[in-house]
C-alpha cells in the first residue's frame, strides 16, 4: 500500500544568500524523492516561508501507516 512521508521546512527570505540556501536545500529534498505541496508565508514582512513536503513509501504491512 502506498503512503505518504511529510517533511516541513522553514526558510529566511531576506536576501540572496538564504533564497539560494532554500533552493539547495529544496534541491536536495527533491533528489530524495520529496515533492514541494505548498509554500506560505510565516511571517508578516515575508522574511519567512515555510515549505510543506511529501514523498509517497511502500509500506508493506497493512497496520503501517494508519493514522491513531
């Protein structure tokens, strides 16, 4: 059965420095098999966003990955 991992990250957006440390660090992510789902904004000024992530996992147990 097919599952789903999730992974929440939060970046600075304040200059070019941490736009490009987002963009690696999402890079790696996705080379992990993690897609982007969404990105807002957490604060008021837009210095930071937080990005959702998931990546789909064979579970082969049927009891695995149930929500409680």
């Amino acid at each position: 059965m097919i599952y789903f991992e999730h992974e929440v990250l939060t970046f600075g957006t304040s200059n070019a420095k941490e736009m490009k440390k987002m963009a690696d660090t999402l890079t790696e992510w996705g080379a992990a098999g993690y897609e982007v789902v969404s990105v807002v904004s957490t604060s008021m000024n837009g210095s930071h966003v937080t990005a959702f992530l998931k990546r789909e996992v064979l579970v082969d147990n049927k009891d695995e990955g149930k929500a409680a």
